[in-house]
C-alpha cells in the first residue's frame, strides 16, 4: 500500500507514478463485502498532488485490465480500464477554508483525510472501482443465457425460444406439464 505524507509535498507539488500488483491489490479489496470482479494486470497510476491551503488537490489516471462478468451470459471477459481523475481532499474535523471550497466544484469529487497522510492506493484503487459499470456486458448485443434452459444465445439458439415465438400456447402447456 502506497502512503504519502503531507510533509512530502512540496509547495510546487509532486509528480508520482507507481504499480501496484494484483495480490496487494486483492489484500484491500477483501474490505469491501462483494467482489465481482478481479484485475488480470497490475494497477498503473500516475498522480500530480498539490496542496491547496490545508486541502489536497490530486489529478491523474489509473489504467489496468480487469475481468468482469458478464451480466447477461455469466461469461468472463477482459475489461480494458483507463480513467482520469480529479479529487480534492479535506482536513477531516476542520472547516474549509474560502479557497479551499473554491475547489469543491459540483463536476470534482471530494474526500477527507486524517492523520497527515494519504493512502494513494486506497485512491487509486476506488477510482477504479468508480469505473466498472454498473452492468457489465461482455460485448454490445450480448444475447444471454436462455431463462428456460440456460442455453447461451450466443452460440446457439434453443427449442425454448423457438416455442415462445410459434405459439405461446404450447409455451403455457409445456409449463403446466412441467
Ligand atoms: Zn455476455
Ligand atoms: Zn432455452
């Protein structure tokens, strides 16, 4: 995990790049309570972090390949990740100053620090985690599994949907029977 203290921070601000692999990665990761998802290459980030009065202005990217599933066909895919990002940090249990709010613009995230340090992995790692979409689908059009038998449309078309468009009769017979 990549912690920066706030005395490292000079006043013309600081240039970082790092990489984190995949294990470190999964250490934090196992805090939050579903992961739905894994990464398939290490994290690459590159920050510039300045100091705004006693606020913090980080802007960068993170880039990595993830594997999502696939909410429609279950099927695992290779999700490219990049992501620019600008974040302003807080003094936790202090109140912003004019210049500071300044900063909070409706389009710029916002967050808190606390104890003169920032965790940048912690950073990183929730910017990404800002990225995944909400529904991923492996591809556009994805046809998914078949509700009746769990056939994937993708690769083949099955008796059950064939039924449901010829007659919705035999479709309602077949259920009772079963
Ligand atoms: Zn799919
Ligand atoms: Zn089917």
């Amino acid at each position: 995990m990549f912690t920066l203290k706030l005395e490292e921070i000079h006043d013309e601000g600081l240039n970082l790049a790092w990489q984190e692999e995949r294990a470190s990665l999964l250490a934090y990761l196992e805090s939050f309570s579903k992961i739905d998802f894994d990464f398939e290459s290490p994290l690459q980030s590159e920050v510039k972090v300045k100091k705004v009065g006693r606020s913090i202005l980080i802007t960068g990217k993170v880039e990595t390949t993830l594997q999502l599933q696939c909410t429609r066909c279950l099927k695992k895919f290779f999700y490219p990740l990049s992501s620019r990002f600008e974040l302003s940090l807080h003094p936790l249990k202090e109140a912003p100053s004019e210049e500071e709010v300044e900063l909070g613009r409706e389009d710029m995230e916002s967050s808190f620090f606390e104890g003169g340090e920032i965790h940048l992995s912690e950073i990183a790692c929730e910017q990404v985690l800002l990225d995944i979409p909400y529904q991923p689908i492996c591809q556009e059009g994805c046809k998914g599994l078949c509700s009746v038998c769990g056939q994937d449309l993708n690769l083949s078309t099955c008796q059950c949907v064939k039924e449901k468009w010829t007659s919705g009769f035999s479709v309602l017979k077949k259920l009772k029977l079963d």
